[in-house]
C-alpha cells in the first residue's frame, strides 16, 4: 500500500525537525568525502543510501540534488 502524500510530507518534517534540533548543527561529512570533494562533480544528483544521521547527504546537497533512502 503506497503512503499518501500527507503521510509522506509528515514523515518528511518529522526528520527534518529531529536533526535541525539536534545540538551543535550538523556535524563534519566523513573524511572520506572531504577527501575526495575535488573530484565531485558541482551539479547533478546523489543518492544516500542509509542515510544514518545525515551528514553526507547534507555536506553534498551544498552542490547537488540529494535524496535520501
């Protein structure tokens, strides 16, 4: 059965509100990627899968699209 939009949009502002609360912001994406940013292209889209806490997703959204799985 497919969620309705609704149920969707609370669940996205449920995440949303969780880590915009979250003490001290976000924290540093993983030394991984910083490593490599340079090579990162500067527009498309990305993926995180298994988003954990949300760091990668957000230290990528400053150049691309990102969803989050």
């Amino acid at each position: 059965m497919m969620a309705k939009d609704s149920e969707l949009g609370a669940e996205k502002q449920h995440w949303n509100d969780r880590y915009t609360a979250r003490a001290g912001g976000p924290r540093k994406a993983s030394a991984f990627l910083e490593k490599y940013a340079h090579i990162l292209p500067r527009q498309g889209a990305a993926l995180d899968i298994a988003c954990g806490t949300g760091e990668p997703g957000i230290f990528l959204a400053k150049d691309m699209q990102v969803k989050g799985i």
